[in-house]
C-alpha cells in the first residue's frame, strides 16, 4: 500500500513541476497553467521526495568487478 501511495505522490508531484510551465510549451498544454500557483515548483519536489521515499526504492546490488 506505501507504494502504490509513493507512486501517487510520485505523479502529482511531478503533474507540479510540469504545469507552470506548461504555458510556455506545446499549445496543447496550455490549459495545465490554469491550475498553477506560486511555489508550485518547490511544493512539488517536497511530494515526489515523499512519493520516492514511501516506494523504498533500493540500489541494485554491486559484485566484485570483473578485472
């Protein structure tokens, strides 16, 4: 359940970065700046930091290099 969570905030978080500015990108994208506010931006890395901390996501494993 903690990381379907982390997954969902991983997501709005991201939704955050991305819609203010959206108004300078693609015209299809425009209708994402209407749900901007200030400090979005540092909001949304705050949730995907929570989001990647509830998936317990781990470093892969490092063998013995091979020369």
């Amino acid at each position: 359940m903690r990381r379907i969570l982390g997954i969902i905030l991983a997501l709005v978080g991201s939704w955050m970065l991305v819609s203010p500015q959206a108004l300078l990108g693609l015209a299809q994208l425009k209708w994402m700046y209407k749900y901007a506010f200030p400090g979005e931006v540092l909001i949304g890395i705050v949730i995907i930091a929570i989001g990647f901390k509830l998936m317990d996501l781990k470093a892969p494993k490092v063998g013995k290099p091979s020369h």
